[in-house]
C-alpha cells in the first residue's frame, strides 16, 4: 500500500493540476464569470482534496482485504473512478446550486459537466500516477 506521504503528493498533484485544467475550461464552457468559476473550482477542490485521501485509503483497504494487491485492472480503475465522482457529485449539487442562485438542475448539469471532465481526469492521472510512481513493494516484485 501507499504510505501517508506518498498520498499527500498524490492528492496535492491530482488537485492543482485538475485545478489548472477545469478552471479556465469551466469558465469557457459555462456563463458565470471567471470569479464565481473559480470560487466553485477551489471550493470544489477543498471538498474533493479532503475525500480523495480518504475515498482511495479505503478503497486500498477494501481491495487488500478483498483482493490482497491494490494494483488496479481496467475494470477496477473504472469502477474506481465512477465511485468517486458519485459520492462527490452528492456532496457539490447543493453547494453549487446554492453559490450560484441557480437551480438544482443547473447545478446538477454544471456538476455533472465537471464530473464528466473529472473521470476521465481521474483515470488518466492515476494511471500515470501509479506509472511514474510505482507501489514500492510492486514495484520490487515487477523487477523481479
């Protein structure tokens, strides 16, 4: 499994770089300033920076306990990411709709716009991620 710190990096690095994406493309996309863009970005990091280290430390745990390896098929880094986005859409919807004064639906289809923007996001980064920063003790085995 990961150590704390190599979770601290990957959290920081997943967040400042899908910071530096969906920014200036939600501010694109959408027709609020980029102010209120922003503040919907940086809070919605906040809140994601603090489940993202929680969500992957329990699904590592549930996957040594299911699994005994916390390497990741196809299948799994699917699943993975689809988890992710679900539990954090639930969490945003109403925070955004409220920032905003737009309604729920809106809210939801803004969110569900970053939601689609971070899965495929969250795949690619964490498959890089685990490729330029292999498990330790997987990566001794892969030498072996």
């Amino acid at each position: 499994m990961r150590s704390t710190g190599d979770r601290i990096r990957h959290t920081i690095c997943f967040e400042l770089f899908g910071l530096a994406l969906a920014t200036p493309l939600g501010t694109l996309v959408f027709d609020h300033s980029p102010t209120d863009i922003g503040a919907i970005a940086v809070g919605s990091s906040l809140i994601a920076t603090g489940w993202n280290f929680v969500y992957n430390l329990g699904f590592d745990k549930l996957m040594m306990r299911l699994r005994g390896t916390t390497r990741k098929t196809v299948s799994l880094r699917i699943l993975h990411a689809f988890l992710f986005e679900g539990g954090l859409l639930l969490v945003l919807l109403p925070l955004i709709s409220a920032y905003l004064g737009i309604t729920l639906w809106e809210a939801l289809m803004m969110d569900l716009a970053f939601a689609g923007f971070y899965l495929v996001y969250a795949f690619v980064f964490n498959w890089a991620y685990d490729v330029v920063f292999p498990i330790p003790d997987e990566a001794v085995q892969a030498t072996r």
